[in-house]
C-alpha cells in the first residue's frame, strides 16, 4: 500500500490553482502620457487617421474630454498632470504676473515658486517611491515641492519626434521608469500659422497620426504592450482668426496712459491691471458698448470656469467672442499673419481636445462618456497605484475605462472551479484505490 502525505497533495493543489490564477498585481506598472499640442477632438474627421483607428480598436477613447478654461497650453497642460483648475494650481496663462513674487511668467520661467501650487504626476510618484521621466512638459524642467523627475530634458523643439519615441522607449524598456511623460508641440503649431480648416493642418494631422504609429509599433517591437498603459491626451483644440477684421483694440476705449498701468495677454482674453478704481476703468469699458467683449471684475468672473480665485488674475478680466482677439494696437497687430487661434471659451466646441488610451488594463474598443481634463490625474493615479495628491478630478468619471487584473482573475474563476473539480474526482479515485 503506498502512503499519501496529505500535506503534499495540498501544497500540489494551491501549485496548481497558482499556476492557473496566476500572480499579478492590480495593474500593469508602468504609464506613458502623451500629449499632441492642440489637437482638436474633430481633426480626426478631416482626414483618414488608421492609427488613431487602431488605437480606438484596441483601446478606449472618447468623444472629446472638457478642458480647463483659459484654453491654453500651460495652464491645462499642468491641469492634466495636477488634476487641479487653474485657480488652483496657479497657472492661470502662459504669460501672467504674480503681484506677491513681483515678477512675470513666461514659457522659460522654472522656479520653483511658480509652479507649487500643484503637485504633477512626476513628483507624486517620486513621492510614492516609483520613478519618473519627462521628455518635456509644462513645469517638468522646476523643482516641485521638493523633487524632479528621476530624469528630465531642457525643453528644445528642434528635436524630431521619432528621437523622442526612440528615447521614451529606452526609459521603459532599459530603466524600467514607471511613469513617462512624452510632448509634441504639432498640430498646434501648424494651427496657429495656417488655421483649423487649411490643407496644412490636414497634412500635419496625417503626419501625427504616423507619429502614434511609430509609438504603437515600438511598444510592440520592445514587448511592452502588455507592460504599459499609454493615455493620449490634448491641451485644447483651435479656431479660425482673422486679425484684419476681428480686432478688438482696448487702447480704443480707456486711455492706457492714465487708465491703466499693464495688461497681460492679447488675443481671446486679456488681464489687464488698472492704474485707477477697477469699477471705474470697467465701467468706462462697458459705457462704449464694444461688440463681441466681454469685461469682468475678478470677483465676478463666473464660478463655471474655476479661474478668478488666484492672486495671478487681473482685477479686470476681458473675453472675446470665438475667432476674435483683443489687443492694444491694431495697427501692430494687423501685421501678425496667424490664422488660428485658442484660449477661448471652454464651453465652445472648437476648444475641446482628444482622449484615447489603451494597454493592458485598458477597456478594448470602448468609448468612455465625456469627461473632464481634471481626471487624467486620478486615472494615471490608480493606474500606477500611488496615493494622489487633493485635486478636482473624479476616478469615477473614467473608472468605467479600467481593467484590473481583478476583474481579469475573476474572468478566469470558472476555469479555476472546474480544475478543483477535477483535482476532487482523481483524489476519490486515488482514495478508492489505496485506501
């Protein structure tokens, strides 16, 4: 008679249901965030786009996410890495004035006490010990609250995108770095130059779309499409302009000698900050009746945008109607040969920007509801398992876009209970042989 060690048999047992339930974490370990600088949500429409396709196939995109008003690169660039309104995080334009620093910002400013007010995704998960790199992004080149990514570049736009992919994918495949960040300054560019309707901004969205070819090939090329979670994201979209006849001069209807000691911005919205009573100056703004302006006290810029509660905005706060710009000389400003524009409205359709993911804990071939820029942040968040720092985002809004490892366990549940079945009818057999 031959003996069974039942100690054994149960080691073999939990082997067994280990081997067929695997042992994985929640979700795959690393993110690489994506941007390509204001690419409309419906510049997919104006051309054949098979890898933005391809991505929506094998992934999960939506119609378009609402952004962050102002509509600008480095205000919702940071909202996407934050999760904060720009009231909160504190870059409220790419070009502004903070009255308690006593200084200026503008696209080259990198210290420190510009950017703390929010805590981007590089530093929360340094702060989570997971490691980080950017290959450029709003703020990615300052200390924040204490870190910087484990590796970061000097913003240099001369660099072609293939390079940049090439070296994304040593990060994640030879450095192992959890979290990647990955900028494109096109379409915008391109935009700006020749506008939102033009055979230009056709091309360059075809060219684009061979950039998020080349990154989905490399992921397949160096196996890390079942190790990283690529989001693909946009700051804001772009509308047409017409600086011959769409010109709102605001040296027209104040004196800016007498009325006014500075403005800031031109273009879909101006901070202009007043030499007098802000009542008085907005008053006489508003006695001249100026078509497609609108002028308001900080206090009442409305709650809708989350943007007036910081000391960087204005006490007087100007909007344009979509497609017009406000300057203080027209005559200068009518020698500007740009045709597109953003930084209005969020609201306006012309403003929203695009969303698509995909990777191993990506829904396939779904489309999310529409949601807010704000939760790019809790999403990346869970996604990479860190503990997020406050913000205004909502992982509920786009939990329904996530698949964990859990939910794939528990699709394999069946299989499981059908081996222990098996494994219970050869144990009787065994037991009714040697016993």
């Amino acid at each position: 008679m031959v003996a069974i060690d039942n100690a054994a048999l149960q080691i073999f047992v939990l082997s067994l249901l280990h081997s067929v339930s695997g042992n994985t974490s929640k979700y795959a370990r690393q993110v690489l965030l994506v941007s390509m600088d204001g690419f409309r949500w419906d510049y997919l429409k104006k051309t054949q786009t098979p890898n933005f396709d391809r991505m929506a196939r094998l992934g999960t995109h939506a119609l378009y996410m609402n952004n962050t008003f102002v509509t600008k690169t480095f205000p919702n660039h940071y909202t996407l890495v934050t999760g904060l309104y720009e009231e909160s995080h504190g870059i409220v334009s790419n070009h502004m004035y903070d009255p308690v620093l006593n200084d200026t910002f503008g696209f080259k400013s990198l210290e420190s006490e510009w950017w703390d007010g929010g805590e981007p995704l590089w530093v929360t998960a340094r702060k989570n010990n997971r490691t980080s790199a950017t290959f450029y992004w709003p703020g990615s080149e300052a200390k924040i609250r204490g870190f910087r990514p484990n590796i970061w570049l000097p913003y240099n736009e001369s660099v072609l995108f293939p390079p940049r992919v090439d070296q994304v994918m040593d990060w994640l495949v030879n450095d192992s770095i959890d979290f990647v960040t990955l900028y494109f300054h096109e379409p915008d560019k391109t935009g700006h130059r020749y506008g939102p309707d033009s055979e230009q901004i056709v091309q360059k969205i075809q060219e684009m779309d061979g950039i998020l070819g080349y990154i989905l090939d490399s992921l397949e090329k160096n196996s890390l499409t079942d190790k990283v979670n690529l989001v693909l994201v946009s700051d804001h979209g772009m509308t047409g302009i017409d600086l011959q006849q769409r010109l709102i001069d605001i040296s027209e209807v104040v004196d800016m000698d007498e009325d006014i000691l500075f403005t800031l911005d031109s273009g879909p919205v101006m901070q202009i900050n007043p030499r007098k009573d802000p009542r008085y100056v907005i008053q006489k703004i508003l006695n001249a009746s100026v078509p497609h302006l609108t002028v308001y006290l900080k206090e009442e810029i409305p709650d809708k945008w989350h943007y007036g509660k910081n000391r960087r905005v204005m006490p007087i706060f100007a909007t344009a109607d979509e497609g017009w710009s406000i300057v203080t000389n027209a005559t200068l400003a009518k020698r500007i040969t740009e045709k597109g524009n953003h930084g209005y409205d969020n609201a306006l359709m012309s403003m929203k920007p695009i969303f698509l993911a995909v990777g191993p804990n990506i829904r396939q071939n779904y489309q999310v509801p529409v949601f807010k820029n704000v939760d790019i942040y809790p999403l990346v968040c869970e996604l990479l398992q860190i503990q997020p720092a406050p913000n205004n985002g909502s992982l509920v809004r786009v939990k329904s876009l996530i698949v964990s490892q859990d939910s794939i366990s528990s699709a394999q549940e069946p299989r499981v209970f059908s081996v222990l079945i098996w494994i219970s009818f050869f144990w009787s057999i065994i037991c009714s042989d040697f016993f």
